[in-house]
C-alpha cells in the first residue's frame, strides 16, 4: 500500500466567534445540518433562575466526510469541552450554550487541525474481511481504493470507535491519475 494525503478543507480548524464557527461548520458539512435554537431557559435550573442559553444540535446526515467532521467536533472541540449536553442515537448531538457566550465577540479557537489519524489515505488492490467464525469476505479492487480511518463516540471503554472506511477508485479517477 502506498500512502497519500487527503484533501480536507476543513483540516485546518477554525478559530473566530462562536456563531461564525457554526457558520463555517455548515459551510463544511454536505449530507449533515447544524440547527441553533432560540434563547430558552437552561433546564438545569429552576426556571426563575435559570440563565438563558441557546440549544445547539449536530445532525449527522451521514457521508464519511461529514462523520469525519462531526467526530472532530464532538471529540476534540473546545465546544464539546465547554457545551456538550447530550449525544442521542441516529447522529444527534446537543449542546447548549449561554446566550451571553454565544452574543460575545470573543474569539477562541473552537477547532483545532486535523490529526493524520483522520486525514492520512491509505491504498489498496484488495479488501479482505474475516470474521471471528473464520468466514471471509473478499473483493478486488482493480483501479485501488482509499481506505480512511477516524474515531467517533465510543458507547463503552470496551466499544469499538473507529470507523473504517473503503471507497473504490472509478476508472474515470484511475485514467485521470496516470495523465
């Protein structure tokens, strides 16, 4: 296999407002949608002393780059540090900030660059799956294919995390890469 680097627009983090950083995260994201909700009272809170906050939800529309993204979000963000409220099957992430944060101007660092974990493209002739009941699963790949790895929410510490990911190369791709 050789190595080869992927393109990733979004591999350089983003650092600004929060709203700005909401902003360039739709911008980023193709199958998946970013909805910010009206000021609300925190319902951690009895309601006449609750601070206001805005609910924020990341939902994955799938597609591996969005995955790929979201999981840099919900993994080593400096929202998901500071907002994260809850995590819900099908792809859904809450946060949920203070009104005030969200007004402020102030600019953070909200993402940082891409690892070479997420960003690093493998290529391969085959694909081989074996199962632990010695069945395997083989397909070739004549033009090769990119095989992506990335971290996403673990269920437990005995969970699996990661996500493997084989996209085969079309002729057209091939042809255009020997030019």
């Amino acid at each position: 296999m050789s190595e080869h680097t992927t393109y990733d627009p979004a591999g350089d983090g983003f650092t600004g407002t929060l709203p700005a950083f909401f902003a360039w995260l739709e911008e980023h994201l193709v199958y998946s949608r970013v909805h910010i909700g009206d000021p609300q009272p925190d319902p951690l809170y009895p309601e006449e002393d609750a601070p206001r906050v805005r609910r924020i939800e990341l939902h994955s529309g799938g597609g591996p780059d969005d995955d790929l993204l979201i999981s840099r979000v919900n993994l080593h963000s400096l929202l998901s540090v500071m907002y994260w409220y809850s995590s819900h099957r099908g792809g859904v992430t809450v946060y949920e900030v203070p009104v005030q944060e969200f007004d402020s101007e102030k600019e953070r660092r909200w993402l940082d660059a891409s690892t070479d974990v997420v960003s690093t493209l493998q290529r391969a002739r085959n694909l081989l799956v074996s199962s632990a009941h010695d069945d395997e699963f083989k397909v070739a790949l004549p033009n090769g294919a990119r095989v992506r790895f990335s971290e996403l929410d673990r269920e437990g510490d005995s969970e699996p995390a990661g996500v493997l990911t084989v996209e085969a190369i079309s002729d057209e791709e091939a042809a255009s890469e020997k030019v």
